[in-house]
C-alpha cells in the first residue's frame, strides 16, 4: 500500500506516542481510569487517521492537483509577503522590548527579549536552509 496522506501517517504516529504515554500512566500511577480511557481515546484516533492516510489524499495533493500556475504564483507572493510582514513585526519587537530594558531595567523584558531574538535568528536560518535547499534543486547540501 502506497501513503497517499503524509499528515495523516504523521497523525497516525504522534497518537501512538500519546497511546504509550497513557498506558504507561495508567500502570505507573495507580491503575486510575481516566489514563485508560485517554488509551482508548488515542487507539480509535491512531487508527482513523492510519486508515486515512493510506486510503484519503491530503488536503495539499488535492489542492495541487486542481491549481494553476497563477494560484502557484498568488500562494508564493503571499506566503513571501507573509514572512516579510512577520519578521518585520518580530523585529520592531525586539527593538521595543530592547529600548524597554534600557528604560525600566526589568529582567522580564531582557527574557522576552532574548526569546524574541531567538525566534528571529531560527527565522532567518530556516529561511536561509529553505533557499539553499531550493537553489540546489532536489537535492539538500547544507
């Protein structure tokens, strides 16, 4: 069997993961029955989205097999115009939470200001590894 639904596998294995938690749960804390209906919870959902992934395409293949060049476009303008808008936003962020600091010396503002500062820097090399990615073609050589 071929997956036609890479969410849904993925869906698939992350409730394995929470279906083993449960029933670890449910044997390392008591035996108490709300950890075992979490495990029924997360079988039933693991098998729906088992089955879906390999009898169901996803939402991206359908899209893609029914858009044209111009919608290719139109989603790469907007999705371009998104990050833009985004790490702009990010950016005056950090640069207020930075004059912040220097104004009140709270150390709450220098930690928002470094998780902030973090997310830009993961920002540009995700972007960065994106485009190298894409300017080498298939193949990934970071």
């Amino acid at each position: 069997m071929k997956c036609t639904n890479k969410r849904s596998l993925a869906l698939a294995a992350l409730s394995l993961v929470l279906l083993a938690a449960s029933l670890a749960a449910y044997f390392l804390q008591g035996r108490e029955i709300r950890f075992l209906l979490s495990a029924g919870l997360a079988l039933v959902w693991g098998l729906v989205q088992l089955y879906e992934a390999f009898h169901t395409k996803g939402a991206a293949e359908l899209a893609a097999a029914l858009a044209d060049e111009r919608d290719h476009y139109l989603a790469a303008k907007s999705s371009q115009c998104a990050l833009r808008i985004f790490s702009c936003l990010l950016l005056a962020a950090c640069f207020a939470l930075l004059f912040s600091y220097g104004l009140w010396k709270r150390p709450q503002l220098l930690g928002a200001l470094a998780a902030l500062c973090a997310a830009a820097v993961v920002l540009f090399v995700l972007l960065l590894c994106v485009n190298i990615y894409y300017e080498n073609g298939d193949s990934v050589q970071i």
